[in-house]
C-alpha cells in the first residue's frame, strides 16, 4: 500500500472537506437509520394501540411528536443527501484538478529525451483514466467504510438504549461479517483492478496508434491488422469489466445478506427480551428495522473495496511517470552567460534511444556571431538532433556544444533559454486567441508589435479580415486555421522573443511556393546579425543562408558550399 502515500498526504491537505463530506455521508445514514427506525416504532405502536383500544382496555399515544420526528429524518435525510453529492463532488473535483496540475508541473521540466521514455498515448492514459481512477480513492474507498463503520457503532448505540448485551452481539456479528465480505472483496478485486487498467490502457494506446499512424497503416496494408489488435484489447478488457462487476453485485449481495442476518439476530434477542417483559412490542419494531436501515450504508463497502486494485495500479503508474528525472539538468554552479553568441559543436556523438546507430558521429560544426547556417538532408540524418543540442534540449552523449565559448552544460538553463528562440518541427498552437498565442512569446507584447510579427509572416491581412481580428478564437490545437497559417503564427512568435540566436526547423514547410518566397524573403532580413541554424530537407525551403552544411544519416556533415571557419 505504499504507493499510495503521497496521495494519502495530498488527501490530508484537504481533510477539512472531506471531512465534512464524510460527515454529510454519515448525516445521511443516520437520518435514513432514524427514518427507518421511528417510522417502525410508531406504526407498530399505532398498531399495538388500536388492539388495546378494541378490545376495551384504556390507551393513549402521542402521535404529534413522532410524526414531527419521521417528518424531520424525510426532510434531513434528502437535504444530507444533496449537500453530500454537492459538496463532495466539489471536493473531488478540486483534488483532481490538484493532482493533474501536480503530475503536469512533474513533466513540464522533462527534456524530449526524459520524456521519450513515456509514449504519448501513455502520457495521456496517466493525466486522464490514472488520475480519474484516484477519485475513488476518497469516494469509495475510504470514506464508506469509515461511515459504514461509525454507521454500526450508531445503532449499536441505540440498541443499548434497551439492551446493552443485545447491541454487543448484533454490533460484532456486523463488524465481522463486513469486514469478512471486505476482505474478500479487497482481495479478489486487486488482481482484478490492476488488469482492468493494465487492459484499458493498452486498447487506448492501441487505438491512439491507429488514429496516429493511419497514414502509414493504409500504406503498408496493416490497418485491418491494427484494427484486429484493438478488437481483441476491447474483447480482454470488456471480459474483465464483466468480471468486475459480477463480483461488485456479488459483493453487494454478500453485503445485504449480512445485514439481513443481523436483522433476524436482533429479532430473535429482542423477541426473547419482549418476552421477558423487558421491552414492548414497538421496541422490536425500532431496534429490526434500524439494523435493516444500514443496508444503505454498507451496500457500497465491497464494490468500493474492488476499486482499490484500480486505485493501487494507477497509483503505481503514476508515482512511476512523475519520478522521471531530467536528462538535462542545470549545474551545481552556474557559469555567466558569456557575451558572445557563436554556437561550437566539438567532436559530438549522439545515440536516439536504445538504438545502436547513432544518430550524429564525430559531428564538428562553427556557427559565427551573426552567421545563417543551412542544415540540409533527408530524413533522420540529425538537422532536428543538432538544434535539439544547441537549445540543450539534450546533451551529446560525447563532446561538446558550446556557446560564446562555454561549454551549455556549464550555463544555467533558464539564462540560456532566454537566449535562444527555437521554432520546432512541431507546431504547437492553443485553444485561445490569435493575440493569446502570439503573447506566449512576449506578454508585454502591444498590438503593433503583434501586426509588425505577423506581417513578417504574411498573416497580417489575412488576420485582419478576421470579424474578430487578433482576437480570433483558433480552436483546439488551430483547428480553424490551415496547416500553413498555423506554422506561420508560431514562426510570428520566434519573431517576438527577438532574440540573438534562432534555431528555424522546415520554418516554411507547408506554405506554397509564392507565401514562401515572402516570408523568406521577410525573415531573410530580420535574421540580420543574429546568429541562426536553419534546417531544412533543401536549401529553396529555408531564408537565404551564408553557408549550407549537408548531412547524411549517421556521418559528420558533408561538403559546405562555403568554408567553414576554424574551430
């Protein structure tokens, strides 16, 4: 269970709610037990009364203050009910929203090659099903049995009101029947839970990979195979839910034959105490039926208790992911940021992975202060690895990069960034507003410095044809912009971090051939005197450069149509 301790801390920084939810739960059992309980009394007592009063013996009974009493447990037990679901859904939801805030800041920092380690699909599975699966954490598997448990000590109370003997057994023989249909639950459905969520992420990365690669799938003739992949993912997890759930309702019926055990042992004691002439007939009535009365709370014990496998895996999962560490990491001991913005790579080996091919091999390249360097090739040959080093996205497995002469392992992160401004082969753009986005780069950011960004880009007539101009709303992931527009808003972004050094991925890609020559023609001179590395398949794709450094898959770069300065 230790894997679950940092979400038991995380539950106690919010033990004031769920307090009082677990409190409005409890609120709802008694008001139910004494709903239940009272309305048994006054109708047998009703019953009793008119029998004595046909066959001529005197009798009376108060009929205002018990019927005032079942009509306050009716209206407390609905009102409980609704503040509980309100309040403790609230309480929930807060937690998860902590909890998805917390495991994001705990990637956020991670570097591509950390993160490599975690697929996508995966990654999504932990910040949706794995922390949705924790809500039942509070919801199910620990607040019912706590109220269930509190539930049966509470009649067991008003039971010893009559008979103190009577409610020790009938408290014991609950007690022990729970927890024996607990720990049955408990320990059938961990092995359970887990498969079901080890089940449930593989069909959603099963089908991630489908709606991900379909392209390639139809190309190669494997998308009916995919598919059969996903179909029998589905059929495993769907067997295993079935499973789950029979042994939920078998739980619950475990669960109510307890209860209707410890009713019928609480009618024969207390038919033998009436016997007795120690308690009267509505008696009987109260002391049953309030033992009936905890159905409604002990119902949810076992199925809650088959959660905890759920609960257990994707805490496993999750402590998993967020103990990922950082490939890159700042110094212990920062060096300045040096002055100079030459970028230097010295003799450079870098691996992708667990691969055995390299990716780069005894790379050496100089960048100058104010030089435009064009990385051309196909396809895998390390353009994307070498800007990847240069932002320090990653660190070479051997050599060095260097910055104004200082090795980037020796500079703070943060200095270095504010450095650099980097255009991935990734466009990535937020469900906000044209403006919105463009401000990721610079917050202080005024309108004309907006325009002048996307004029550069070639955008800023089509933005202002826009109803809503800057304030167009691009949907989720820009979806209501082209591919090509979408590329051109974040290459708007570089242009407002103005920063000396700029790392350009296929900056143009998706753009046709006249928008292309613009914004080339555009950047060419903003690049003036800042220090670039442009990457690009060809050279008629990127902004005029002052050198071309040709790569091939696994080799150091190829012939320059300008000669490199000395290292």
């Amino acid at each position: 269970m230790s894997e679950l301790a940092p979400y038991l801390r995380m539950l106690a920084h919010y033990r004031g709610r769920l307090a009082l939810g677990a409190l409005l739960m409890l609120a709802t059992l008694a008001a139910g037990i004494g709903l239940l309980a009272l309305s048994g009394w006054f109708i047998t007592a009703t019953g009793v009364t008119a029998l004595l009063l046909a066959a001529g013996t005197a009798a009376r009974l108060e009929v205002f203050l018990p019927g005032a009493g079942i009509r306050f447990f009716a209206l407390a037990r609905t009102a409980a009910r609704y503040f509980e679901r309100i309040h403790n859904h609230d309480a929930v939801l807060r937690l998860l929203a902590d909890l998805r805030t917390r495991v994001f800041a705990r990637l956020t920092p991670l570097d591509p090659a950390a993160l490599a380690r975690f697929r996508s699909a995966t990654i999504l599975n932990r910040l949706t099903a794995d922390i949705d699966a924790l809500d039942s954490l509070y919801l199910r598997c620990l607040a019912p049995p706590l109220v269930a448990l509190l539930g049966i000590m509470g009649v067991g109370a008003l039971i010893a009101l009559f008979d103190a003997s009577t409610a020790a057994l009938a408290s014991v023989f609950l007690l022990v029947g729970m927890g024996a249909v607990g720990g049955i639950a408990a320990a059938r459905g961990i092995r359970l839970g887990e498969a079901v969520t080890a089940r449930l992420e593989h069909a959603r990365e099963a089908s991630m990979d489908l709606v991900r690669g379909l392209a390639e799938l139809r190309a190669f003739g494997a998308l009916a195979r995919q598919r059969e992949a996903i179909d029998a993912c589905n059929e495993e997890l769907l067997v295993h839910q079935i499973r789950a759930a029979r042994l939920t309702a078998a739980g619950e019926a475990a669960a109510g034959l307890v209860v209707h055990a410890g009713l019928a042992l609480t009618l024969l004691l207390a038919v033998g105490l009436h016997a007795g002439g120690a308690i009267d007939g509505p008696i009987i009535a109260l002391m049953a039926l309030a033992v009936l009365a905890l159905a409604e709370g002990l119902a949810p014990v076992p199925g809650g208790l088959l959660q905890l496998g759920r609960v257990r895996a994707a805490a496993r999962r999750l402590n998993h992911q967020t103990a990922a560490e950082a490939l890159v990491i700042d110094p212990p001991v920062p060096q300045p940021i040096p002055a100079g913005n030459d970028l230097t790579f010295e003799d450079v080996r870098v691996h992708h992975g667990h691969t055995t091919e390299p990716a780069l091999v005894d790379f050496c390249l100089h960048v100058g202060a104010g030089e435009r360097v064009a990385l051309l090739g196909p396809s895998g040959c390390g353009k994307s690895t070498v800007v990847d080093l240069a932002a320090r996205l990653r660190d070479p497995d051997h050599g060095s990069v260097r910055l104004g002469g200082e090795n980037l392992r020796t500079l703070e992160l943060a200095a270095l960034h504010g450095r650099i401004s980097y255009l991935t082969q990734r466009t990535e753009i937020l469900a906000d507003s044209i403006a919105a986005n463009l401000r990721l780069a610079r917050p202080d950011a005024d309108n004309r410095a907006l325009w002048d960004a996307l004029e550069r880009v070639d955008l800023a007539d089509f933005v202002d044809s826009l109803p809503d101009g800057l304030g167009t709303w691009v949907g989720e992931n820009g979806m209501r912009l082209s591919g090509g527009q979408s590329r051109r808003l974040a290459l708007a972004r570089i242009i407002l971090r103005d920063t000396p050094i700029v790392l350009l991925d296929e900056p143009l890609a998706g753009l046709d051939a006249a928008t292309r020559a613009r914004v080339a023609h555009n950047l060419e001179d903003w690049l003036t005197g800042r220090t670039a590395l442009l990457c690009a398949h060809e050279a008629g794709a990127l902004p005029g450069a002052d050198r071309h450094v040709h790569l091939t898959p696994g080799d150091h770069p190829g012939d320059s149509d300008a000669d490199p300065p000395a290292l």
